[in-house]
C-alpha cells in the first residue's frame, strides 16, 4: 500500500500545523512507528517553517508533497524564495557559544538532516525557488496497512 498527497498552501504560520497533520494522520493510518512519526513531522515542520519564513513571490504559497510506500517516506518542500548557497557551501551553523540560548534561526536545516536518512536541498535554476527533499526509513506496527519491517 502506499500514500501520497500533494498541497499547494499559503506562506503563512497557521499553514505549517495543516501539513503536519495531515502527515501525521497518515502515518498513524499507515501504522508507522510513532516515534519514526514523530521525527518526520518535526522535519516537515521545520521545512515549511523555512518555506514560510524565507519564500517570496506573487502568489505567496509553497508545495508539500509526501509519499509513504512501503518502508520509506519521502517529503518534499518547494517554494519560491531565492534558495540555497551554491553547491558546495558550507551551510550555515547556529551559534554555539551565543549568549542566548534560545535563539531562533540556523538549526532547521540541521534538524531535518538529523531527523532524516537522506536529504537534499536543490536551488532551482536561475534562484527561483528551493526544494527541500527528505526520506526516512520506516518501521510499522504489528498488523499496520504498509508491509515495512
């Protein structure tokens, strides 16, 4: 068995939680493991939180996309903002000896690499938009709609 669902949602806060949901939903459909569950959601979170945060364009909107096929899901997050530092750049790191440990900005990326098997983060030619692509491995529960190990 497998899902998949695309949205095209507006570049604003209150859209992230309907793209986590959604997600969500599905995996508890599917019968993932809730803390691999878990994980991907805080990575689509952090995603769109960039997509949001660092999109542009007239339309003002981004694209989630997701597929949970057998033992993999696949997430991709594409906008329209001026994308990422050229192949080959060192993204950039959060502070660690800032004063302010609660400060915001610079461990998204980190976070979903962290969270996921494989990432990619593609500049679309001429700057016109990012594409954040990740997948995770999954594990199922006993009896689950996916057949994963």
């Amino acid at each position: 068995m497998s899902i998949w669902w695309s949205l095209q949602l507006r570049r604003e806060a209150a859209s992230v939680p309907l793209a986590r949901r959604l997600l969500v939903g599905a995996m508890e459909s599917a019968g993932v493991d809730a803390d691999i569950a878990h994980d991907l959601s805080l990575a689509l979170t952090e995603a769109c939180s960039n997509a949001v945060r660092h999109g542009s364009g007239p339309l003002g909107v981004y694209r989630v996309t997701a597929l949970i096929d057998d033992d993999v899901c696949r997430i991709e997050v594409a906008d329209s903002g001026p994308g990422f530092p050229e192949p080959g750049a060192v993204l950039p790191r959060p502070q660690e000896d800032s004063a302010c440990e609660l400060e915001t900005g610079g461990r998204g990326l980190r976070l979903i690499e962290a969270l996921s098997d494989t990432v990619r983060f593609v500049t679309e030619p001429g700057g016109r938009g990012a594409v954040v692509t990740f997948d995770r491995a999954l594990k199922c529960r006993d009896g689950a709609l996916l057949r994963a190990s």
